[in-house]
C-alpha cells in the first residue's frame, strides 16, 4: 500500500516543483503520430528507466496491457524486489487516451481520481519497442516486447531521447534474470 501514497505524493509534487522541461526552458515534448491501441496491447518489460521512488528495489519490471470491458485499458505493472528472482510486487491501473486522434497521449491512474500523463514519444515499427515520457521530461520508461534490447537499437533511442532533450544520463537499465519459476525448471 506505499507504493501508491508514495506515487500519489511523487505526482502531487509536479505540481511544485520546477520540472526539467521548465528548468532548461525546453520546447514541448513531441509524441509519435499515431498509435494503434490495439497493437500497443500486451506485456512490454522495462528495458531502462529514470530512477522512481515507487519503483525503488525493483528490477525485472513489467507493465501488461488488456483492452478492458469499458473501452479503457487495464494496466498491470509487476516487478521483482531485491532481485530478479525476489518475490513480486505488482500494481493495478487504468489507461485512457485523451489525444483520440493520435492514442500517442494517455493518462494513467493507480488509484482514485488521480491521472498522470502518459505519452508515447518512441514506438518500433512493428511495436517491438515503445518509450514513454511525460511532458515534464522527468519520467522516462524504455519498453521492449522482450526482457533485452540489441544494442545499436538501444543506442538509437538514447539518441533520439537526447534529440527530444532528455537528460539521458539519467537513465538506468534495468535488471532483467530468471523468475523463480524459471530458475527452478532451469535446475531441473
């Protein structure tokens, strides 16, 4: 139950505090032109990531998408504690496009009447990679449909991130191994 009260107050505080947008006077963050949501659908695993304190201790981190019975999209983000094989943690969400003629800009919200932007500013041609940024440039998520990247892709987005901007040395990778399931088959 922290991992919500600390985003919910990490989200609150955007609202204080001068973002990085704001402090390097930077022009307004560009999405892609078009997304498919039905496409987007699906698990995508964290490949890199800006430091989050409600993401604190994770590695092996997911987000699953399913098209819900309203027309939203569910949202399930799941992680390992400690370590790839600790044991999960994971946290239930609602997505929403508020640009309908490009799905590029979304909202997400864990918990309550409370929406973060959600914008879509990299994505694969055949989606096998997405990157997801907020306005702010102070959240940053590099997503794959596989837990590793090549790479010369990886290298290419970075690129593309610097062009938009972002303070790329802030990205960290993210820790990716066998679950337990998997490690105890490997054993086997």
């Amino acid at each position: 139950m922290r991992a919500p009260f600390s985003l919910l107050f990490g989200l609150l505080g955007l609202g204080c505090a001068t973002t990085t947008t704001e402090r390097l006077h930077l022009p307004e963050l560009h999405t892609v032109p078009r997304v498919d949501l039905e496409r987007y659908l699906g698990t995508w695993y964290e490949i890199a990531s800006f430091p989050q304190s409600f993401q604190r201790g994770c590695s092996a981190s997911t987000a699953t998408y399913t098209l819900g019975d309203d027309g939203k999209i569910d949202l399930l983000n799941r992680c390992r504690k400690g370590s790839p094989s600790g044991p999960e943690k994971s946290a239930r969400g609602r997505a929403r496009a508020v640009d309908p003629s490009s799905n590029a800009k979304l909202e997400v919200s864990f918990f309550g009447p409370f929406w973060a932007q959600y914008w879509i500013i990299d994505l694969g041609v055949d989606y096998e990679y997405a990157v997801v940024g907020h306005p702010s440039r102070d959240y940053l998520w590099i997503l794959s449909r596989a837990p590793t990247m090549k790479a010369e892709v990886y290298a290419a987005i970075v690129q593309k991130l610097a062009a938009q901007r972002y303070e790329t040395n802030r990205l960290v990778r993210t820790v990716h191994g066998p679950t337990p399931e998997q490690s105890s088959l490997e054993t086997k």
